[in-house]
C-alpha cells in the first residue's frame, strides 16, 4: 500500500475518533445513565471478545459486527446504529490495546 494512502486513512482515523470524543459520546450520554452505559459497554466488550474468537479469519469484520449486534438484541439491548458502532468501536479499541500489551 502506498506510504500517502497509509497516512491519510491513519489521519482520517484520528479525525473520526475526535468527532466521537467531542460529538457522539456526549450525545449518548444525554439519554442514558451511567450504570446503563456501563452495563450496556460491558455487553458490547464480552461481544467483542467472543465475535474474535470465533471469526478469525481476516476480512470477516462484517460479520464480527452483525454477531456483536445479533447478540446485543437478543439482551433486549435497543440503540440506534450510531449508538452500537460507538460502543463497538470502543471495545475494539480496548480489545486491541490488551493484545498489544500483551505482545510486548
């Protein structure tokens, strides 16, 4: 892949994590609480974990996704898909950083 192509999606990435930090997140928190949002994150990260384990084939974060959501409104879990992908996002992230550290 080329070196300018790397550093653009890596800064579109950046600013897409700054529109979620300062835009989505605060929004989100407006219509739960806290202890929702803990336990609706807590699902989401044992989600995450499992989808990983069970497709880990490269390419399939499709369907890594739909298994996350399948499994979230089977827990009566109903948020908009902005919602979703917000918590997702953030317990990949979370996900990838314990298996970065445990690399080292």
């Amino acid at each position: 892949m080329n070196e300018g192509l790397v550093k653009i999606i890596l800064g579109l990435i950046g600013l897409l994590g700054t529109i979620v930090t300062y835009v989505l997140v605060p929004y989100l928190k407006s219509k739960t609480t806290k202890e929702q949002r803990e336990n609706i994150y807590f699902l989401v990260s044992l989600a995450v974990q499992a989808a990983e384990q069970i497709y880990i084939k490269p390419g399939q974060g499709e369907k890594k996704k739909e298994y996350v959501i399948n499994y979230l409104n089977s827990r009566g879990i109903k948020l908009t898909v902005e919602d979703l992908n917000i918590f997702i996002e953030a317990a990949v992230k979370e996900l990838n950083i314990i298996q970065d550290k445990a690399l080292e």
